[in-house]
C-alpha cells in the first residue's frame, strides 16, 4: 500500500512549513503549496482562480487524502478603529482567508474523492470564535469565523461522499504572525494537528477542535 498524499497550502514557513515536514516524518506524501514557487513547494496562490488549474494539472488524477487549508494573512493587528481597517485589506483577508479556502476544496474535490479516506483541514482561529471576542483585529477575527462556518458547511455538504471535514485552532505559536511571545513552537503544534488530522473521520467531522485535542465552542 503507498503512503497516503496530503496537500499543505501556505506552506513555506510556520505552521505550514512544521506540518508538512511532521507528516513527512509519520510517512506522509506531501505535496507542499505556496504563493512562490521554491525548494519542494509547488506554486499556489490561492486568492487567484487560475492558480488553482496549474495545481490541478500538477496533481492530474492523484488521489488527495488530506487537504490542509493552511495559507492564511493576519494584516490588520494593531490597527487603530479610528482610522484603520481599510476597505481593501477587508477584502484581501477574506479572499486569502476564507475564498481561498473554499477555491482549495473545490478544486481538489476530485482528488479528494479518488482517495480512500479523504479529509480536510481547515485552519482557523480562536480569535473567529464568538466566544473569545475580546476586541480589536477586527477582519481577521471575522475571516477566522467565516471559515469555522465555511468548514461547518463543508462538513455537512461532503458527509455524503465520505469526505471528513475538521477546523482546527493551531494554538499561540511562535510565527511572523503569531510574534514571538507565543506559548507554542511551530513543531509543536505541527504534532498536535498532525495527531488531530490523522484521527479524523466522519464522525468527528465538523467540529472545530484545538492543536491538542480538546473541542472549542463556536
């Protein structure tokens, strides 16, 4: 039997960069996506539609086993309500963030549904839970929230096809975005996604659940 395939988009530092080379060490095939082309990553820039039918070329007919929407921008911290925020940077977060996402999967649905067991991951935030609304970041805590919702509705639309489907927060990790006061090393919540991805199935499809396991309210 081959090792099962995953794709990592945003993949070329933190925590995609740790997750694809954690899943490469469990055995994984991984095919690692970023907006440059580099080293062993393919080139994908997923606010742009056309980049997703090189991939798809890329890829042919290979079956995906694991999807991880990973690629994601956090451009709004220590803006001010006054006069930050611009109608712009709403939009290229959510195209990055929460269209990009939803490009990803379905794109790769073929691939998907030509593996045995295939899965999604859907990284998050804490910050897009309505229960840690604590103020400021205003347009990455609402992306972070529309793709909760966006991998809420994937997860029932693709429960039919036997395509799992879980959101993930990866914890405060020590990354350009997460700065460098963060509790957690990128390898350390590589291991704890790569445990969470690896034990996703339909039945825990759905639920939106932290880098170490533990199940967070919406």
């Amino acid at each position: 039997m081959s090792a099962p395939h995953a794709v990592v988009t945003g993949a070329s530092r933190g925590i995609g960069a740790a997750l694809a080379r954690e899943l490469r060490a469990r055995g994984w095939q991984v095919t690692a996506t970023s907006r440059d082309e580099g080293g062993d990553r393919l080139a994908l820039d997923v606010t742009d539609p056309a980049s997703f039918g090189a991939l798809a070329r890329v890829l042919d007919a290979r079956p995906v086993d694991l999807l991880v929407c990973n690629a994601g921008i956090y451009p709004d911290k220590g803006q001010s309500l006054h006069d930050g925020f611009p109608p712009e940077m709403w939009a290229e977060t959510f195209a990055t963030n929460v269209t990009g996402v939803f490009l990803t999967v379905r794109a790769l649905l073929p691939n998907l549904r030509a593996a045995e067991r295939p899965r999604i991951a859907v990284i998050s935030s804490q910050m897009g839970s309505s229960t840690r609304a604590a103020g400021g970041s205003y347009i990455y805590r609402a992306s972070k929230a529309a793709a909760i919702n966006l991998g809420r509705n994937l997860a029932a639309d693709l429960a039919g096809e036997g395509i799992a489907v879980g959101i993930y927060h990866p914890g405060w990790v020590r990354t350009g975005m997460g700065g460098a006061g963060a509790t957690l090393s990128p390898g350390d919540s590589a291991k704890g996604l790569a445990d969470r991805v690896e034990a996703l199935d339909i039945a825990t499809s759905g639920r939106f659940e932290t880098w170490d396991g533990r199940e967070h309210p919406f």
